[in-house]
C-alpha cells in the first residue's frame, strides 16, 4: 500500500458549537469509513509562512493556504482520489489536494 497526504485548503471555522459538533462527527464518520487506512488523521493547521529562494519570508499565507493535513494508505491514486471525494471539508467550500508520501 501506498502512502498518501492529504492537504486540505479552505473550509472556514465553525460558528457555534453545534455547528463544530456536526463538523466533529462529519470528520469522525469519515475516518471511521476508512478504517485502517488513515495512518495520521492529522489536524487543522494556522495560517503559514513561506520561505522564499531569496530568503524572504511571506506570512500571508500564499494564493491558497492550507487548513489541515491527514496521512493515508491506499492502493494507488484512483483509490487515494475516491476516498478523498468523501472529505467533509468538501461540503463546506474546501478542497483536498492528493499527493503521494514516498518512503526515503
């Protein structure tokens, strides 16, 4: 099995705690479907900084910052890009962006 990350961008904050509740158990119902394939559920990140070639630094964040992280397995892409379309962070405006984690 590969190992796949996901990146996941956009998808706001919950305004109320039964609107994070929801979201809780949306994310929970999804790892659970997935079972032993998630390696690290991950968790939401803060905004980031980026490091430029020059040295500079950029604390915005970029075009499209990231909102969290999860690792993976799957068998192949095909399989990493079917269980990502699940992701509740879908129904909430956001994206997943899959890549696959190569062992070194």
């Amino acid at each position: 099995m590969a190992k796949y990350l996901y990146v996941y961008h956009g998808g706001g904050k919950a305004e109320s705690d039964a609107e994070l509740k929801e979201s809780m158990d949306a994310w929970g119902a999804w790892f659970g479907s997935m079972g032993a394939a998630v390696i690290d559920g991950g968790n939401p990140v803060g905004m980031s900084s980026t490091v430029q070639s020059d040295g500079s630094v950029k604390n915005d964040g970029g075009a499209n910052p990231a909102s969290g992280y999860s690792l993976i397995e799957a068998a192949d892409l095909d399989e990493a890009l079917a269980k990502a379309k699940a992701c509740p962070i879908l129904s909430v405006g956001g994206s997943v962006e899959v890549a696959e984690a190569f062992d070194m």
